[in-house]
C-alpha cells in the first residue's frame, strides 16, 4: 500500500497529466497561424514566389530576348561614322603636305544571303526557347509535388498526433481503473507497475508525435516559404490512369523532362546547320554615304554614295569551319543521347511511383480490417478484464496493437496519396490538375527586376565609370 500511494498520493499524478496535456495542446494552438488555407491557395500564393520557379522564369525570359537577338538578323544595319585630326601626305601627286583631315559617314547594310547562319540561329534559340519553357514547367512541377508532400505531411503528423492523446487518454483511463481496483484491496502492485509502464510509454509516444508535427511545420515552411496554417483541408483524390501503361502513354506525351531533351536535340541540329553555313559566301546591299574634307593631302570636301552589292567568301581558314562542323556533330549525338536516358529515367519514376500506388491500394482493405478487429478485441478484452476474465496485461497490449493499426491505417493512406501525386508529377500533369497562376512574372515585378541598380557613390580622386555603349 505505500507503493500505492507513492504512486497516486492524492491523484496528484493524474493531475500533472492532465495539465500536461492542456498545455501541450495550448502550445500547439499557439504555435500555428491564424488562418486556413487549402492546397490549391498555397499553391496559387507560392508558386511565382518560389526561388527556383523565379530563377527558371528569369532563364526563359533572357532566351526570349536571345530569340530576338538571333531575328535582327534579318534586319539592316546602320553605322553612323565620324572623325577629325592630323594628316600628312607624301606621293606622287602631292608633296609633304599637312592638313586637318575630317569624315563623317552613314552606312547601311542588308544581308541578302549568309549562308541560312541567320535562319539556323532563329530556330536554334526558339528550339532553346521551347527547352527553357518546359524547364520552367519542369521546376514547377516538382514545387507543386514538393508542396503537396509537406501539406500531407502535415495531415499526416497531426492525425498521428491526435492518435497519440487519444491513446494517452485511454491509459489514464485504465490508469485510473486499476487505482480504484487497488484502493478497494482488488488489484497488485505488479498490475499499479505495469499501467505506470504503459502510461510513461504512451506519453512518449505523444511527444515524439508532437516533435514530429513540429518537423513538419519547419519542413513546410522550407518548401514553400511561409508558416503552416491552423487549418488543414483534405486534399482531392486526383484521378491517375487505370494502368501503367496509360501512365507511361500520357508521360511520353505530357511530361516535360522529355519535352525538354526533344527540343534540346532540336536546338543541336540547328547548331548544325549553322555550322555548315560558314561554308557558303556572304552576299550584302550596302548603301554609304560620306562626307569628307581635305582627304590625302587635297583640300576641300570629298563626297561619295555608293549603292553596291558585296559578295564575302572566306576560302580558308586554318580549318576551324570544318572542326566546327565536326564539333556540333558530337553535341548532336549527345543531345539523343541525354535525351534517351530522361526516357529511361521518367520511366523508372513512373513505375516507382505507380508500384507504391498499387499496393498501397491493395494493402489498405487489410490495415482497415486490422483496425476493427483490434478494436474489436480491445472491447471484448475491456469486458472480461471487468469481470476478471483477462489480465491487465492483455488490456494494455489490446490498447498498443489498436494504436499501432491506426498509425499503420494514416500512413498506408497519406502514402497512398502521395503515391497519386507522385504519379501525376510522372506524367506531368500534376501542375494542370490546380488552379494555378500562369508561369509569368507579374508586371511589377518585371519592372523591378530590370531597373538598373543605384550608383555608389564616386570617392574623391576616383574617375566615375562610364557605361559601354551598345554596339
């Protein structure tokens, strides 16, 4: 008996317990936002926020302007020249004469043919365009999978949280039972040890599941940038292909991982072509009008215009062309080849993926079959442990096996879940299967983005840096 009261004294015991859990579950509540927000909002908010996503649509928006490069090729060129200074002329028709010599000039150049080099670089950059688009789509894919996973994390943990009070409070219920059991002259002191056991188990089962909540919360955070909020909403079944082999049908067509080596060959090829076209002449309309003064060594002005048609053909260069032909050959069979192993690898993905999908589905009738019966048992034990039919020990075991089927049950299906999205993410559809924004910068941040940063400031006896022009 002084066990006994060693243990419980005035149920002094209980009493902490239960603060303890009044205070675990306020600095739960504390520690979450104060709003909810379901998977497609936080999407919707985070997408263009995110690091990554932001770097692939900066990456895409500089090959865009790259495309354009490339398409003022196809456009005259205007030259404006100007020039003064010291002549001194010596030949035949003139002896030893200095003069201030002046020019000024204005030239334009048509490119009429170049050996398709403008055209091939055209279709090179768009090619890279197309590439750089499916990269962005690529990223955001993964963003939108690697969101989903922490959100369900989150549900995951916070079930698996509440499982663990639940499974807390049943102990001290027992807890409780075998305390009046002892103080009528029923119970032991072996069966006071053992509930002690099992409630200190339970209890640390309840704070790894609270740390646990707790690494999720900073898991979600990471991924998406912001805190968790209070709120979690159930997440919509997404419907995947009725087989494997539509998965991987759909994947070929859709996933951007594929798309992105496609276009990457693309981009080879026209390389090239524009390789080969070093082999052709250049042909040129230029129109060039000077005005000059005091020209070799003649005073007074000298003006020309000229409209003419220029043929440029480089007949031998040490051999470059023909190792820059060869070069891009390389870079052709390399692109086929990066290319099939992104099919080789989005097909082990896709298969990954879809396995765990499988047999999570299959296994899940079986854990919700495990969970009745245990529960089941657990009540029929509860009775005969009432009328002295089972011992404590068979209770406390019924109570772990029904916590255990439970966590098993929330994992198998937050497994299952993230199985469907990791097989959306495979084929590349997960990113159209949410409402989200458009893969654009928003004006505003555009702007921001190409506003020239301030100029620090010129310390004295510092010469100020002029910008380059632009040639």
């Amino acid at each position: 008996m002084y066990m006994i009261e060693r243990i419980w004294g005035d149920g002094s015991m209980a009493i902490q317990l239960g603060k303890r859990l009044l205070l675990i579950s306020a600095i739960s509540v504390l520690a979450l936002p104060v709003q909810a927000q379901t998977l497609e909002e936080i999407l919707a908010q985070s997408l263009l926020k995110n690091p990554d996503v932001a770097a692939a649509i900066s990456a895409r928006d500089a090959i865009v302007e790259e495309v354009e490069q490339a398409e003022g090729g196809y456009l005259p060129t205007i030259d404006v020249a100007a020039g003064i200074g010291y002549e001194w002329t010596d030949n035949t028709t003139v002896e030893d004469v200095d003069l201030t010599r002046r020019e000024a000039s204005i030239n334009l150049s048509q490119m009429l043919f170049d050996g398709f080099l403008t055209r091939s670089e055209v279709e090179r950059q768009s090619a890279r365009k197309r590439s750089a688009d499916e990269r962005l789509r690529e990223v955001a894919e993964q963003f939108v999978l690697d969101t989903s996973r922490a959100y369900l994390e989150l549900m995951r943990r916070d079930e698996l949280l509440k499982q663990a009070k639940e499974t807390l409070y049943n102990h001290i219920r027992i807890y409780k039972q075998i305390r009046k059991r002892s103080e009528s002259g029923l119970g032991t002191l072996a069966s006071i040890q053992q509930a002690e056991g099992r409630l200190a188990l339970a209890e640390v089962n309840m704070l790894a599941a609270e740390n646990n909540i707790m690494d999720a919360r900073a898991n979600f955070e990471r991924v998406v940038g912001h805190p968790a909020p209070e709120e979690l909403v159930p997440v919509s079944d997404l419907d995947v292909p009725m087989s494997m082999t539509d998965a991987m049908e759909r994947a070929r067509q859709n996933q951007p991982t594929l798309a992105l080596a496609q276009h990457d060959v693309a981009a080879a090829n026209a390389q090239y072509d524009a390789a080969r076209s070093l082999m052709y002449p250049r042909l040129h309309f230029e129109v060039e009008r000077t005005w000059n003064e005091d020209i070799d060594g003649v005073e007074g002005t000298n003006e020309d215009l000229t409209a003419m048609l220029r043929m440029r053909y480089n007949i031998y260069n040490g051999g470059s062309d023909r190792a820059r032909i060869r070069q891009t050959q390389h870079q052709i069979t390399e692109a086929m080849e990066i290319r099939n192993s992104a099919e080789r690898q989005v097909a082990q993905s896709l298969a990954l993926s879809w396995n765990a999908y499988e047999i999570l589905n299959r296994q899940m009738p079986h854990l919700e079959q495990h969970v009745v019966s245990s529960e089941q048992t657990r009540n029929s034990y509860k009775k005969q442990f009432d009328i002295g039919q089972r011992s404590l020990l068979d209770l406390l075991d019924t109570e772990n096996e029904v916590f255990g089927a439970k966590n098993s049950l929330v994992d198998a299906r937050y497994d299952e879940l993230v199985a469907r999205y990791r097989v959306m993410a495979g084929m590349g559809e997960l990113l159209q299967s949410f409402e989200v924004p458009a893969l654009e910068r928003p004006v505003e941040e555009e702007q921001a983005a190409v506003e020239p940063e301030p100029q620090a400031p010129v310390e004295e006896g510092q010469a100020p840096v002029e910008p380059s022009a632009d040639s």
